[in-house]
C-alpha cells in the first residue's frame, strides 16, 4: 500500500560498534594477539544480540545499495563509478554493512547486468560476467574492506515487488530453491552473514492465521529452513507483515504477532527479526498527526517490533528507513529514531541492528546518502546516523593501506596513513583518506595531517573532524572510529575545491 510507489521511482531511474563494556575492558587487558576484532566468522544470536564466531556482541550499522532488483540486474551507480571506489566509500562513511536487495530473475540462465561504464578503467573486472559473477565480485571486495553482506530477496522478478513471497510466474519451489542456491553459492564465506527471505510482505499477507498460502510466518519458517540445510551457519532475517488482528502498519514492518507465534528455525540461535520504517515523504502514518508527535512515536515501535528486543526475545534489525528529510517532521522523525535505535556509545552492540535506506541517490520517495552525482555525500543525512553507527569488521584481505606514518612494531601505537583522490572534476573533488593500525596495540585514537601543494580547502569532511591553517590540514577520528585494532584499519573522507591538485602524503599519529 505504502510502498509502490518508491520501487516504481526506483526501477524507472533505471554498527563504532563497542563491545559490552566488560568485554571491551577484558580485550584490551589481554595481550594483543589474546582476541580478534568483534565480527569475525559467521555470526549467531543470543537473546537480543548478535554474536561473533568468538562470541562477542557486534551491530550492523549498514545501508542498502539497491539495483539487483531491478532491469538492470546489477547495483545501481555503476554507470558512474567504479564498484571499488563507492564500497570503499561506503567503508569511509562509517557503514559496515550493505544490504544488497535482488530478484530472483538474476538466478535465470544468461542473466546478465546492464547500465555500467567500463570507460577510463572502471569496472574493467566486470566485463563479461552475469550478473551472479558481478555479485560475486561485490562480495569479495566486500569482504577485503571489512564490511558483511545481507542478501535481500527483494522482488520475485524485476517487475515489481509482491505482497506474498511467490507470484503465479514465481512460485514458492522456484522461491525456495533459489534461496538454497544463493545459501550454497557462499557456503564458507564468511562476508554473507545471512539472508533475508521476502521483502516487504503486505496484505494479504498473515502471520499466524494458519493459512498455507498467505501466512508468512510459515512460510518464513519453510524458506528459512531451506537455507540452514544448505549453510547452517547463515542468520536468517525474517520481515513483518502490514497488518496483525487488525492493525495495519509499514509492509513489512508489522512484527506484533511474533511474541505469540514465534518463527521455528531448524538451527538454533540464526533468527533475527526485521522491520522496515519510513516518514511522510513515503506515506502518512496517523502517528505523525498526533499531538504529542515526536514523543509518541518509541511507543509506536516498541508495540510494532521494538518489544522482541526489549523482552530479550530476539535480535531486531531495521533492514529500512529513510526519508528525504524535506519535512520539519521527517527530520524529527529520523532524529526520534536514531535515539530509539540506541546510540552506540551509551550501549555499544547491546543495540537495534539497521541498514538505512539507501546509498543510491535514485530512490524517489527518500534519496540517498549520496547526491545525484554519485559521488558527492548528503552530510545533513548521514550526519543523523552517527550516534548509531558502529566499528567495522576484521578485513578479509586487502593491502596495508601505503602512505607515510609514525613507525611500528614494539608495544607502541603506530598508524599510517593513506590519501586517494576519489574522484575530481576540476572545480572540486573528493578523496578517501584509509588509517592502518601498524602497531601491536589497538589505538585509541588518531590525527592525519598533511599539507596541500596547491590552494585547496576543505568543503566538507565525514567519519573525521578536522582544522585547516593556510595549506595545511589535521583531522583527527570521531567517536565511532577512534579505536582500531592492530592490524585493521578505518577511513574518513572529505569534499574540496578547486580539484586537479596533486594528492599529498600524509602523516599519521596514534595513540
């Protein structure tokens, strides 16, 4: 009801994550090499929280980059950048999970990608490959910057998205043994963390009616079933529906008859609850009108899902929100939420999962984090995230980051520090600046300096604080990415003008 019309814009345009704080104190007690970085290996629930391979709490704090799900059968933006630079700008903007929304039309014989530039180098690993590959592809490099994957069976054919989980083109064996498929496509890769079996169920949709054909909790436990027999290690991540007893909410974002009916997986401790959640630039809900809006509005979801995590019933992941932020009450809205979801330097990973919608710029009813040049980041937007967002993930691989920095080895904090202009288009541009942990101990914090050679400014910095005197910069970590494990590394990025300057060397200090 709510929903049509974003994916009909859409398919037309084409977690510093803290430990417990006992956990956290007893890691850094330990010498160096004693315990990993929180999120490493597949993950498993406990109660409310998601666990590590090792058993440390961790939190999703991503977005969703959507394209899959559409004609043409691959992410969007590529038609602009190259799929290295905008993940690895994801990574630098703080986000350590992407969401990748698809339809079960990229599983047919031949399914190939469309709408992506090879010019001037871009994607040239691309070339040639279907759209399973490209996807692949994605994952891996993923993987190698320290971020974990979400599948998301968003639509069961690029045409549109469905009320229940099969269509009379697409049914529910073709549902199930795609989902085996993908399960089994990245069996020992420990980047997919899991899949979330429908998008949006809605009316006619039920849960716990008891009717084969519309109850989605069912369904779920049958869908969610199929892809434990194939990988038991995956997190299977099952959506609400619109309306319960009554009681009509978001699609998907209805989790009120879970308490009572409660999904019954095969493999313990892989279930996670998820809701979707939008403003007024996607529909008008009756909460917004209330008088006591914005206050109103953690009643509204604790009653809808937030409970399932209050009642340490089960992890909850909000796979959506979002909004165009043109309105005084989304911007209320967005900041409610964002306290609601629990800011990570209060309760660290002891917190609501989320991945917000979306990375790409060409979702009609709210935006995205970046601007309709792909490139260039809405700051107001992400700004509203930051309390929220969490560490990154262990890399899977990947080089040491290069640059210049303050030494290693020994029990000394040591970084280094690496500076690569993204894009530029002469009156300005962007670079990614990637901060490695070349000591044998975590840092607690760091500043980059460096010097331009030309007449450079900053317009605008993320994931770092900074301070300019004449050519000269110094930008130092904020709160969600100040602590990085030996070996691992983080990003921040910056906008400025004029471009066509040379890149500078900087110069790293940690402490």
């Amino acid at each position: 009801m709510f929903r049509s019309l974003r994916r009909a814009l859409c398919a037309a345009a084409a977690a510093l994550l803290l430990p417990l704080a006992g956990a956290y104190s007893a890691q850094a007690a330990d010498p160096p090499t004693a315990a990993a970085a929180p999120g490493a290996g597949y993950w498993h629930t406990s109660g409310r929280q998601i666990l590590d391979a090792a058993g440390q709490p961790v939190r999703v704090a991503g977005i969703n980059w959507f394209g899959f799900e559409t004609s043409n059968q691959v992410v969007h933006g590529l038609w602009s950048r190259d799929y290295k630079s905008m993940i690895d700008q994801v990574r630098s903007l703080g986000y350590n999970t992407l969401r990748l929304p698809y339809s079960d039309d990229i599983l047919k014989p031949g399914a190939a990608p469309s709408g992506i530039d090879f010019s001037a180098g871009k994607n040239a690993d691309l070339q040639g490959l279907s759209s399973l590959q490209v996807l692949d592809k994605l994952v891996a490099y993923a993987g190698r910057d320290g971020l974990k994957v979400i599948l998301d069976r968003h639509r069961p054919d690029s045409g549109g998205q469905s009320a229940l989980w099969y269509t009379a083109s697409v049914p529910e064996s073709t549902w199930i043994t795609n989902l085996k498929a993908l399960a089994g496509r990245y069996r020992g890769q420990d980047t997919v963390i899991g899949i979330d079996l429908h998008n949006e169920p809605h009316d006619p949709a039920c849960w716990g009616c008891g009717d084969q054909a519309t109850d989605w909790r069912l369904a779920a436990q049958r869908g969610g079933n199929a892809v434990l027999s194939v990988n038991p290690d995956l997190l299977v991540f099952v959506e609400g529906v619109q309306t319960y007893n009554g009681v009509s909410g978001w699609w998907g974002g209805n989790l009120m008859g879970a308490g009572q009916y409660p999904v019954r997986l095969s493999v313990p401790d892989r279930l996670v609850y998820s809701a979707h959640d939008y403003a007024t630039s996607v529909a008008q809900q009756s909460w917004f009108s209330d008088p006591s809006f914005p206050d109103n509005m953690p009643g509204i979801w604790d009653k809808y899902w937030g409970y399932l995590f209050k009642q340490n019933i089960a992890p909850v992941w909000v796979g959506e929100f979002g909004t165009t932020l043109q309105s005084a009450v989304d911007q209320k809205w967005l900041a409610a939420l964002a306290k609601y979801l629990r800011p990570t330097s209060t309760y660290g990973a002891d917190s609501f999962q989320w991945t917000f919608w979306s990375l790409n710029p060409n979702s009609g009813d709210t935006g995205g984090i970046l601007k309709d040049d792909w490139t260039t980041v809405d700051t107001v937007k992400d700004g509203y995230l930051a309390s929220v967002k969490a560490p990154l993930f262990p890399s899977g691989g990947g080089d040491g980051g290069g640059g210049t920095g303050g030494g290693g080895g020994g029990s000394t904090a040591a970084c280094s520090a690496a500076y690569t202009v993204s894009s530029d288009w002469g009156g300005g541009f962007n670079a990614d600046v990637k901060v490695t942990n070349t000591g044998t101990v975590a840092l607690k914090s760091w500043t980059v300096t460096w010097s331009w050679s030309g007449s450079q400014k900053i317009t605008s910095m993320w994931n770092a604080s900074y301070t300019q005197t004449a050519s000269t910069v110094t930008a130092a970590n904020a709160a969600h990415n100040g602590s990085v494990p030996a070996g691992d590394s983080t990003s921040f990025g910056l906008g400025g003008t004029p471009g066509g300057g040379t890149a500078p060397s900087p110069t790293c200090t940690a402490t």
